[in-house]
C-alpha cells in the first residue's frame, strides 16, 4: 500500500505512460483534524514501476490564492494526453463561498510533475437548465465535482458527480458532462443516462473493455435511494465501489445486481476506487477506507453483468 507519511490521503487516480504509472492523490497534513480533511485538499503525485511500490515526488497543484476560485481547497480529477501536452481536470472550492459551489478547471504540463493552472478557470459548472443548483439532495452542495476525462473522436469529455433536476430527490444523482476540443473551452452536456440508483454517484468513470462501457462510481449507503435499496432486503450495504454496464460510452447505463464491484466482506475496505489498465489487464486500487492509504492494485475482470476480482 501506498501512505504518505505525516499526510491525510483522499481519492486517487493514475495515468500510465510506457512502464511508469503516475497517481495524483489528495493530501493534507495530518495535523488537520479529521473533519475537516475535505476543506484542505493540496494533489500529490507518486509514481510506480509495478502498481504496489511507489515512489512519492512531491505536489503536483496547490490550492489558490486568497479570493481565487479554488482556494479553500483542490478534490478530485483525472489526466489525459493531447499531443505532446497532459493535460489534469481537477475539482476547485472557493473558500466562504455557501452553499459550497463545486466547479471544475484545467492544468497543463509538458512532463506530468510541473503543472500549470489554465487561465480559463474554471471551465465549467452545471447549467441550471440541465441541473440541479439548489440541492434538494442530502448535501446541500452544488454538486459538479470528481471530472473524469474521456476521448472520442476529436473531442474530450468529461464526466462529473451532478444532480439532475427530475424524479424523487432521493434519485437525482447523476453523471454530469461536458465536451471540448480545445481543452480550454467547454460545453455543457446534458446528463448521461443511467440507471436511477442514488443521491450521488461519486468519482464516476466509464471505461472501454472489451467490446463493452462500464461506469464505475462509489456511494455511501445513505445515498443509496431506498427503493434500490429494498430490491435487496438480506443484504448489508456499505460504502463501496458500483458498476453499470452500456453498450455506447454515453449509456444508458444499467446496473445488475447491487452493482458492487467488490464483495461487502472484502478487505481492505475501499472507497472512490479506479481503474488502471496494466500490461495487458485491469487493476483496481482505492482510498482505503478510514486508512489514509491507496491499495495495493486488485485484478479485475469484466463481463456483461459488471466487475469483479479475477479468480
């Protein structure tokens, strides 16, 4: 497992590039009392020849300056690369700003470890015509957080954690997005359609395998909507890590079963877990929960009922 010593970790995501795989993770130091990790995100980066032993290389992107859009603290993001530039969508939070208003915004760099902020940021929040604002979820946040970018064709995507504006409350989360092809420039998309589960659906990825889209998402058990909740009456759930499967990277997306990736007894106990395609398979690592460590990596195999670990 990877820890940083002297430093909280949060969710963590990786870009490979020949044999090194790069993970960016949220840190803070320890000396923050735990309730408030979430309100002083810096992003460190770790590198790895193998996805177990990693190699800490220090802050990738701070925070902002006083009165910026980002300087209560950074959260979750992913990177990609357009030409001979990578490129980090990362979520930003101004500070004293109620009710906390979740936007997201671009950093560049030439060699993965020194990274630019765009001077575009933020490059972009929920449209009120498409979602939803005044959250009428569990959290009263405005909810457009944990961009995971994806190409197509010409033009990037990003998927994020939003809240649609119709149905119960209880079902209004959603997988937000947007589209570019500038990477500096963005337009607001509607939401992707999938199955109505949950309050939130956090970090959300979609992932190509084999013929098939799988979007991974996690979500604490009092987000689950109740009526997917009752569809499992002798099931304990947990905050975990969730499936949906779709033919077309812009769904629908179905879920089967619970949707778990892993089983509810498995250990170590993760949280906002990612995929990494690695020499030919794909690896699961996440957040260990309560742990303040990333995983060592969990083989994964796909089919068209979801994820789960390779036997």
């Amino acid at each position: 497992m990877f820890s940083h010593p002297g430093h909280l970790i949060g969710d963590a995501w990786y870009f490979v590039e020949g044999d090194t795989a790069h993970m960016y993770y949220l840190t803070a130091p320890d000396t923050i009392p735990d309730n408030e990790r979430h309100m002083h995100w810096d992003i460190g980066h770790a590198v790895s020849l193998d996805l177990t032993n990693w190699r800490y290389v220090g802050i990738a992107l701070e925070k902002g300056r006083a009165g910026e859009w980002d300087d209560r603290n950074l959260a979750t993001g992913s990177v990609i690369r357009r030409g001979d530039t990578y490129w980090m969508a990362y979520t930003g939070h101004r500070a004293g700003e109620h009710p906390d208003f979740q936007r997201v915004g671009m950093a560049f760099s030439q060699d993965l470890e020194t990274w630019q902020k765009a001077p575009e940021n933020p490059v972009t929040e929920p449209d009120a015509d498409l979602y939803e604002l005044a959250s009428s979820g569990a959290r009263t946040v405005v909810h457009w957080r944990d961009p995971f970018m994806l190409t197509m064709a010409d033009e990037v995507y990003h998927v994020v954690c939003a809240r649609g504006l119709a149905g119960d409350p209880s079902v209004r989360g959603c997988v937000g997005l947007a589209s570019t092809v500038d990477m500096r420039h963005w337009r607001i998309l509607p939401p992707i359609e999938s199955d109505p589960v949950a309050d939130e659906l956090e970090v959300p990825q979609v992932y190509a395998i084999g013929g098939l889209y799988y979007l991974v998402f996690c979500c604490h058990p009092n987000m689950l909507a109740p009526a997917f909740t009752q569809r499992f009456p002798d099931h304990s759930f947990r905050s975990a890590d969730y499936c949906m499967v779709a033919e077309s990277p812009m769904g629908p997306f179905r879920i089967h079963g619970s949707g778990e990736v892993l089983p509810g007894d498995f250990e170590p106990h993760l949280y906002a877990s990612q995929l990494v395609q690695w020499q030919g398979d794909w690896y699961l690592l996440g957040t260990v929960f309560g742990g303040d460590a990333i995983s060592d990596p969990i083989r994964i195999q796909a089919d068209e009922q979801g994820l789960r670990p390779a036997l």
